[in-house]
C-alpha cells in the first residue's frame, strides 16, 4: 500500500489485518509524497482469476 503519512501504519495495519484470518497475502507499503484527489491510502492489488 501507498500511505501519505507513516504514522497512519499501525491504523492500517490493524484495518488490514481483520480481513485476513490465516496466510495474509504479501504485501509491501511504502510512504509517498502525495496521492492522487488527496486521499491518505492507496491499495494495490493483482489477481489470478
């Protein structure tokens, strides 16, 4: 994930976990200078389907 603020982590972190019970997906979160339309997070994703 993209966060504009480091000190959002633990809040994410947190929110994030309670939709994986077991084997979360790998995940990397970096901080950014800025997102797009001012949002604070941004979340990427693939999927095999």
């Amino acid at each position: 994930c993209f966060l504009a603020n480091l000190d959002d982590f633990a809040t994410f972190n947190g929110i994030y976990a309670g939709y994986f019970d077991a084997d979360p997906p790998a995940r990397s979160t970096v901080q950014v200078a800025k997102l797009p339309l001012g949002v604070l997070v941004e979340v990427e994703c693939v999927a095999l389907v």
